[in-house]
C-alpha cells in the first residue's frame, strides 16, 4: 500500500488512475460502502454544529454513527446536508481500493481557496496514523509536488506544511494560519533532498 501512495496524486488537474490522469467525474463514482462495510471515517474526524444546538468535536465519533455500518438517526438521503455533500477524495476517484480511509486511517480531502491557497488536508482517523509509512509518503509525496498541506492530529494539533518554494517565492501569506492556531512548517521534500543529493 505505501509503495502506491507515492503515485496517488499527480497534482494537476483531474485524478490519477492506473498511472494515468483522468479528467475529474471520469471514473465511476464510489460510495462508502454498503450494509456493514461502509467506510465511517469521516463520522469521526469531522466537527458538526447543527442549528438545533448538535455540537460534535472533531476526532470524536458521531453520537449517531454505528462504526463500519452507517447513520442509525438518518437515512441516506435525510442525512443533513454537510453529511451528504461531503466527499473526500476517494470517494472522488483517487487511489485504490486499499486507500479508502478507514483502512489507511487518514482521510484525504483537496480543498482550494483557502488562505493557503490549494491545500491537501489529511485527518487522522485514528491516533499515530499521521506517523505511518502511508500517511508520510503521501505527505511527502503532495510537498515534492509544491502542494501545501494540512495535517489535523487527533490530538487537536494542526500542522500546516508549505512547501519551501512556495514559502521562498512568498506566496502564501502564514499570517492568517497562524492566527488560527495553526502551527506552519516550512517543509522540504525528502525526494527533494534525495534527487538534489544525486546531482551535487
């Protein structure tokens, strides 16, 4: 599994599938699964806060999650809408079968406009996750390709990592991440080192 992770984003424009990039809605769409096989990963990571005074905090299971089988308040479609329009980045098409987050314990999910420009945020499902081979090569991967990321620690801890070129060429304005908490990293691919190490 560590060994794909390398290639599961290309960073461009469309998804990586089978070595090839395909424009995004190309590839037959997933779901979390069915019956007691459904990914609930997200069930977990994600904060709600409801109009109806529902709080949960992020890194805490969902009161009305049953673990691998789904909602037991809502049905599919009467799920609240932060529930049915979330899609991480699986569920759009990237990386294999044996990515799917509640088997790698990281959810993976790009996002753009934010004040870090266009962002790869990896959750952590479960404690350590973020320390495992997968989620380090996939991190590292994503900083080789000039891709800012933000990793979100069980724990509360949140790591913003800004590829150094962005930081030297002063792209990204930290100040706005920073208010929020959020600890930056200015990050160094270690394919980078490895591949400039070749060529002194």
């Amino acid at each position: 599994m560590f060994d794909k992770a390398v290639n599961i984003y290309t960073l461009t424009a469309g998804v990586q599938q089978g070595g090839q990039t395909m424009p995004e809605g190309s590839l037959p769409a997933r779901t979390c699964g069915s019956g007691t096989s459904r990914c609930t990963a997200c069930c977990k990571t994600h904060p709600l806060d409801f109009d109806d005074g529902f709080v949960k905090k992020p890194a805490t299971w969902c009161p009305s999650c049953k673990k691998g089988g789904g909602c037991v308040v809502y049905g599919e479609d009467t799920r609240p809408p932060v529930c049915i329009t979330f899609r991480c980045d699986w569920l759009k098409g990237v990386g294999g079968t044996e990515d799917r987050p509640d088997q790698t314990k990281v959810i993976l999910e790009s996002q753009t406009d934010t004040p870090g420009g266009d962002v790869l945020v990896m959750w952590e499902v479960a404690e350590g996750a973020l320390q495992h081979p997968y989620a380090i090569t996939v991190l590292d991967n994503a900083i080789a390709k000039g891709k800012a990321v933000l990793a979100i620690y069980c724990n509360g801890s949140r790591i913003f990592y800004l590829p150094k070129g962005l930081a030297d060429a002063g792209l990204v304005d930290c100040d706005p991440i920073a208010a929020l908490g959020i600890r930056v990293e200015i990050a160094i691919s270690l394919q980078a080192v490895c591949a400039a190490s070749t060529h002194v």
